[in-house]
C-alpha cells in the first residue's frame, strides 16, 4: 500500500474491516462492490454469476451499483433474465486462458475491467468494472487489493459450507440458510401453497401452479455396498450420486449432504407436476449410472411442498415420504401431500431414524 495516498488508506482500511465482518456470500459482494465504488471514480460495478441449465453455460446479473445505488436478485430463478455465456466474449477469454483480469476498451470509449471469480478450478461469477477514464496505477492497486481479499475470504466461506468429500453444502449450511430461503417465497407463492395444503381433496388442481419443494434422498442398501465392497468404494458411491445430482437439477436449486447417505434438496420454482419429473428423472439417472466394482444403485426420494412451516415441520413430512418409499420397495419417488390424501399417512410429523432434527 506504499503507492497509495495517505488520505485514501483510512477509509480503505475501514472498508476491509467491514468486508471481513461478513459471514454471507451476498452481503460480502455487496460490501465488495460498494468500497470498489466510494474508492474509485468507475460508472458501473456488475456482480455476474455463471450457471448451468440444460447442460447450456449462462450469465446473471446479480447485483449492480451504479449513480450510487445498488440493485440485487437475492435469488436467481429459471424465470430471472440471463444471457447465454457467449453473449460475453471477455469472460470467454477469461476462462479459456484462465485469466485473473481482463482489461479492454469498448468502441464508445467505456474502459472495461472484468475480474474473474475462481472457485474450484472453474469461473463462477465475474465482476464487471467500467470507468470512463483509464485505469491508472493506484486505482488498480486498490481495485486488486480489495477483490484479492474478497476471493480469499469468499473460499474461507465455501470451505466452511461445504462436504468434505462430496463438495455439495453440508448440514451446517442447510441449517443456516434454509429458514432465509422458505420465507423467501413470493406472499402469494406462500398463500397458494398454503390452499392446497387445505384443499387435499383437489390436490391435482395445483399440478401446474409454481412452488418451491424440499426432498430427502436415501442411497438404498447403502450399508451393503460399505460390507461387502469395503468403505473406499462407498465413498466413490457417494461422490458419483453427488456428480449425478450436479448434473440432474439447476444452478438456482440446492443440494446438501446431510451425512451418511442422505441428501436434501431445494427445488425452486417449478410446478408440481414438474417437480415430479425432475425428481424422478434423478432417481433414473441413477440406475442406469453403472458404478465402478459396484454395479447397480438405486435411490429412494420422498418430496414435500415449501409451505409457510418450520425447517422441523418440512422436513418431517419429507422424511416420512421417504420412509413410505423405503418400506414401499424403494427405488421410487414419494410426494407426501398425496400420501395423506390417499390416507395413507395422516398429517402431522412422524419421525424415523434417516434425519436428524434441530
């Protein structure tokens, strides 16, 4: 920081203070993106988030901060505007050559500066910094130092969220993100859930209104494939489910490993009758997956609706979904709600030994 004026290093350091008191990945880019903007004299500071949908690479746009406001998506869903991931050749090049910055100037005069964030080897989201006047030495020192600062902590955060072995979030992050994520839901995304929880005699009529689904996934005869092939071929079991998973949902949608062989995941915005699909597309994906020394594997996965409940409350009704599905020959798909319209359950928590409750 000696190239630095000294007036400039007081609020710097405040701004680093700040940045480092967060434990959240939105409110750290927010903070990032904020002192990027009251240090410097850019225009525009874009916080742009890549996924995968459909196997296809896509561009978000999840926060922004221009003539001093700033605007975010708290969460990205299927029906957010995004671009395909060739619509922006500076972050092509970025991750073709593996680039840590990306500096270029537009036909009308605008400096660009792109800023990739690495995460596992691969690009997930870029910041994208424009400035009407070059980018001079001591601005780029202090742009650097703090995104330099940014990325390391955001890893410290993704490594304390996610599984050892799996690299999916783990338990702690469900419990910490999963109540911020239910009460998430539109008032009446959250009133037409609650109908058709009343309205179990006309549960079809919900098949295509849009909601918001957790499951619970069991590996089946998992303790088999522990005893017979030994510990090392189960975990490769787990990690090849964790890769079928990644690859069976979508970028905006949740995977957790709980511990053992169960999973969970948050399924977003998607009609009932979709859920059905996806969740069973997954359980088909693995069984046909041919599992090294293993062989066959299956799942079983029970589902519920994302109502206005407790984490408690959900993911009881998801796990005695499950169980029925265990008990039912496994290998199969459960969605709790018509359980207990069919009479087969009655509404209510009844819990068994695959989840551990807060």
């Amino acid at each position: 920081m000696q190239d630095i004026d000294d007036e400039m290093k007081k609020p710097l350091l405040k701004h680093l203070v700040e940045i480092t008191a967060h434990r959240e990945h939105s409110r750290l880019a927010i903070s990032v993106i904020s002192a990027l903007y009251q240090l410097t004299n850019v225009q525009v500071i874009r916080m742009l988030d890549i996924f995968s949908m459909r196997d296809e690479h896509y561009v978000q746009e999840k926060m922004v901060i221009r003539d001093g406001t700033v605007h975010t998506i708290a969460e990205h869903t299927e029906d957010d505007p995004k671009e395909p991931l060739s619509s922006y050749p500076s972050m092509m090049v970025c991750i073709r050559n593996h680039l840590n910055e990306y500096l270029e100037t537009t036909p009308d005069g605008m400096h660009v500066l792109w800023l990739p964030v690495w995460l596992h080897g691969k690009m997930n989201s870029c910041l994208e910094i424009r400035s009407e006047q070059p980018f001079d030495t001591q601005m780029m020192e202090v742009i650097n130092g703090i995104f330099h600062v940014y990325c390391n902590y955001q890893s410290l955060l993704d490594y304390s969220e996610r599984d050892a072995l799996t690299g999916l979030f783990n338990r702690k992050t469900f419990d910490e993100q999963f109540t911020r994520y239910a009460f998430a839901i539109a008032p009446h995304e959250a009133h037409s859930m609650d109908r058709d929880e009343r309205r179990h005699d006309m549960a079809e009529d919900s098949d295509d209104a849009k909601g918001h689904w957790l499951a619970v996934v069991d590996i089946d005869h998992f303790k088999q494939v522990n005893d017979r092939y030994g510990h090392l071929y189960g975990d490769e079991v787990l990690i090849l489910v964790a890769n079928i998973l990644r690859a069976s949902f979508r970028g905006h949608d949740r995977i957790f490993r709980f511990g053992g062989e169960e999973f969970v995941i948050l399924l977003r915005s998607t009609s009932l009758a979709d859920a059905r699909k996806i969740f069973d597309r997954f359980r088909q994906n693995v069984q046909e997956y041919d599992f090294p020394q293993v062989g066959k594997v299956t799942v079983s996965l029970g589902f519920v609706g994302i109502a206005r409940e407790t984490p408690v409350v959900i993911l009881g009704h998801a796990d005695q979904a499950l169980y029925h599905a265990k008990k039912s020959g496994r290998n199969r798909i459960c969605y709790y709600q018509e359980l207990v319209n069919s009479g087969v359950l009655r509404s209510g928590i009844t819990t068994n030994d695959t989840v551990e409750f807060f």
